[in-house]
C-alpha cells in the first residue's frame, strides 16, 4: 500500500513539473528554451504514467535521476538566469516556476529517496 502512494506521489509531482514546464513553453520565445521545455514536458508525463500505472526500478531510477538533476539545475539556472541581477521580483509564468519548480525537485527527491530505501529497486515478483 506506502509503496502505490508513494508511486502516486511521485507521479503526480512528475505531472506537475510537466506542466510548469509546459506554462513556460507556453511564454517561451521560439529557440533553444523553448526546446528545453518541450523535451522535459515530453519527459516527465511518460515518466508519470509509469510511476502511475507499473512503478518499477526502471521508473523510479528515471525518476531518482530526473529528480536530482531538477535539484541542481534550478538553482543553477535561477543564479544564472536573466533575472539572476534583477532587482524587481519575477512575476508571471516565471515566478510560478521560479518558486514551484524547485520545490517540486526537492519534493520529488524525497519521494525517490523514501521509494528507494523502502525496496523500490527491487525486482518485482
């Protein structure tokens, strides 16, 4: 049973990081952030229809790995953002993933930390 919530958990924290990526591809100009944004929405509903339906190792590696790198990248990318100088506060599309995607990183670390130390990579029998 703690193993489907967590799965659910952590699928529905992948939707969410789909979808605020999916918000800034929506504000996003036409180039390479756009591409960015594209390629993770189109990775991360995959990968929450698999923790949804069948979360096993291969799901919750993909989601362990992803996991981590949104906790490093979004901080990364915020400091060296456009707006790393700003003194105005970002508002918009930007300010909801500026504060939301990195919470949802951490958030999803820990699902993955808790799945993984209660067995979530072992073979299903």
């Amino acid at each position: 049973m703690a193993d489907g919530v967590l799965a659910r958990s952590a699928a529905l924290a992948s939707v969410g990081c789909g979808l605020l990526h999916g918000v800034l591809l929506a504000g996003s100009p036409v180039g390479p952030l756009a591409a960015v944004h594209l390629v993770l929405v189109l990775g991360c509903l995959p990968c929450a229809v698999h923790l949804w339906r069948r979360p096993g190792p291969l799901a919750w590696c993909a989601h362990g790995a992803l996991a981590v790198l949104m906790a490093v990248a979004h901080p990364l990318a915020v400091l060296s953002g456009p707006h790393a100088h700003m003194v105005m506060p970002m508002t918009g599309p930007a300010a909801v993933a500026g504060t939301g995607a990195p919470l949802l990183a951490v958030l999803s670390l820990g699902i993955a930390a808790v799945a993984v130390a209660g067995g979530a990579l072992r073979p299903r029998r």
